[in-house]
C-alpha cells in the first residue's frame, strides 16, 4: 500500500474478532491462560496489550521498520534506547537537540557511565573526528530543535557503518510521511507521537521502530523490564491521529511555507531558521516547523501579546499553531553558555504553524 493508505489499513486493522472497522481499546491488566504459560498471545499488560500492538505494528509499517514500540512519553522512548547502552560506552549527539534529551543525556545516563560528546552533525568531519574506540553510536535530529540543522542521513549512516556504530534518527519533526530514516541507513528510528503522529495535543506518547529482529528483542526485553509503556487509551487515540497524518501535514507544509514568505517581509524579524535555506534540494519538504529572531525583547513581548491563533505553550505538532521561546521554555535545561554558542537566544521564537485559515495566522506575526 502506499503512504496515504497504510495510515489506515496498516497495523493491525480493525478486530477480526467483531468486524469492528477501528480497532478496540483493550482496557485490561492481565489475560486467562488456559495452563501455566499457554495464553493467546497475551499474558500481561506491560509485556503486551492489543490495542499497544496495533500502533507498534503501525509505526514498524510506517517507518518500515522490522518491529516498533510505543512508550509513554517521547523522553521515554529516548530513554529507552539509551539503555541499549554499558557504562563506559560513548555516544555521539547532534549538538542541537530538544532541551529534555540534553538533560537527560547530562543529568541522568552520565550518572551510569554513559560517556557523550555533542557536534554539528551537518559537519560530516566533525562527526568523523569524535569517534573513539569505545564509541557505540550516534545520535542526530533532522532537522534539528530548534535550529533546524540540516544532516544527511545518508552520509552519517556511510560513517557509523564503518566504524559499526549504530544511528539513531530522531524523526519527530518530519514524520515517516516526508523522512524514512530506516530506509537511508539508520538503525533506530524514534519519534515524540505527542507531536506530528498525534496531532491534536491531546496525548503524550513516544514511539521508536528498529530496522533488525536483534534490536527489537533488546528493546523489548527493556520495555518489559523498565515499564513504561503507552496504555490502550493513548494508543487508541494516537492510531487515531494517525489515520489523518497526511492531510494535516499537507497543510501544515503549506501554512508554514506562506509564514516564512510573510516574515522575511518583516522588519523587526532579523533572522529565518529553516531547512528550505540550508538544503540543496529545492523539492524536498520540511514540515510545519519554523524558528526566527526578532530584534529585541520589546518586540517579542509585542507580538506575544497580540497573538489570537498562536497559542503560546511548549510543544509542537498539533492542528492548532503554537509558539514558545526555547530558551526560557523547551530548551531552559541546556546551559546558558551551550544556548549561546548555538545561537538559542532570548529572541528566538520557534513556530509550530498549525493548520488554521492561513490568513489568520499572518495577522498574529504582523505588528
């Protein structure tokens, strides 16, 4: 099936059981085994839950990916592939990640010896430069938050593969509707589902697809172990969001693409951070995600207090257009002198251009 189908028919679709055309929220614990061990593919709801499966099987679809994994929150997920990982492993990062993965990354695996080290992995030789001997992978964004770097995954998959590390692809920006990272080399691929797969900011969940049988059973074997998982009724609602993935991003792509016309004809807007001005490729398409600096906090407390549609909260994704100022916001738990040296200044606005009348929206970035 192609990409506009498989949203709603891939997975698991509908129940074989009722003929129900959506499949059903399993709100149950445990299962009935019929002797010690012998059950109907269920026993335990950590370990496995139907309506769970249905959005796994649906992400590994997407992403085509051999299995996937729904945990209860982005940084979940994150963390979860993090613990493939042995004390004195290093990993390499993107330098500009969502500011939950620095934290994690700096305050809680480096208590247990996990070693990192952060570059512009858009510079394919600063990448190169840091591996070490005990280097076990490499971990980008692309685009990246809230920079929106831009990495060639291809380039970074040809580099780990020599040096047989393993890539992680967060791919929550873009979504498997516009970047199959499994499909240009990548091992892992992850997405915060609160976001573009969800769609409507009404859950919180994390999802990640593996390309290889033998990663998947060691993610399991963590997700069973560690426990956190997505419940039936969240995996119910992200399947649901799913379903209409394309269409929102059409419009997403669209609204965001007439917002970056209307800022760069504004005076107090000083600076554009998009893949469009950082990518060779003038077909490709980046998402609804956009990020500017205006010249100054007098300006940014303007705007901020006229907005009508703009809903100024932290996240990203939804149908509505939200904004923040990462460096006070999503971006807070990266220290002061890493914010300045990517350029995460107090003026620096990232937008989530949601899919309202797009007139309405020009009129909130319009002073």
């Amino acid at each position: 099936m192609k990409f506009n189908s498989l949203v709603i028919h891939g997975g698991i679709d509908g129940d074989k059981h009722t003929g129900a055309v959506t499949v059903p929220i399993y709100q149950t614990s445990t299962y009935t085994q019929s002797a010690p061990g012998v059950h109907k593919g269920f026993e335990y709801s950590r370990t496995g839950n139907p309506t769970r499966q249905a959005l796994e099987k649906l992400i590994a679809d997407l992403e085509e990916g051999s299995d996937g994994f729904a945990f209860s929150s982005g940084m979940a997920a994150i963390s979860s592939v993090l613990m493939l990982f042995n004390s004195g492993d290093h990993i390499i990062f993107g330098d500009d990640l969502y500011g939950g993965t620095h934290r994690v990354i700096n305050h809680v695996f480096k208590n247990f010896g996990i070693e990192s080290s952060f570059v512009d992995s858009s510079n394919l030789q600063d990448v190169k430069e840091a591996i070490k001997p005990n280097t076990k992978a490499i971990f980008i964004e692309t685009p990246s938050n809230p920079m929106m770097k831009v990495t060639d995954i291809s380039s970074i998959a040809k580099i780990s593969k020599e040096s047989n590390l393993l890539l992680i692809v967060d791919n929550t920006f873009m979504t498997p509707y516009l970047q199959k990272p499994l499909n240009l080399g990548a091992d892992i691929v992850l997405h915060s589902a609160t976001k573009y797969l969800g769609g409507h900011s009404d859950l919180v969940a994390g999802l990640v697809a593996v390309n290889k049988k033998s990663l998947a059973e060691k993610l399991h074997f963590i997700q069973n172990s560690v426990g956190a998982i997505l419940g039936p009724q969240d995996s119910w609602l992200l399947i649901k969001g799913i379903k209409t993935l394309p269409l929102r991003m059409d419009r997403h792509i669209y609204n965001t693409e007439r917002v970056i016309e209307h800022l760069q004809a504004q005076s107090w807007v000083t600076k554009i951070h998009h893949p469009k001005f950082k990518s060779q490729d003038n077909s490709q398409k980046f998402g609804g995600m956009v990020a500017f600096e205006v010249k100054d906090k007098e300006t940014l407390d303007r705007l901020i207090k006229k907005f009508k549609i703009f809903t100024f909260a932290e996240s990203l994704g939804g149908v509505e257009s939200l904004i923040s100022v990462p460096a006070q916001m999503t971006h807070a738990a990266v220290d002061e002198d890493v914010r300045k040296e990517l350029g995460i200044t107090d003026t620096l606005m990232r937008a989530s251009v949601g899919v309202e009348d797009i007139d309405d929206i020009l009129k909130d970035l319009t002073l």
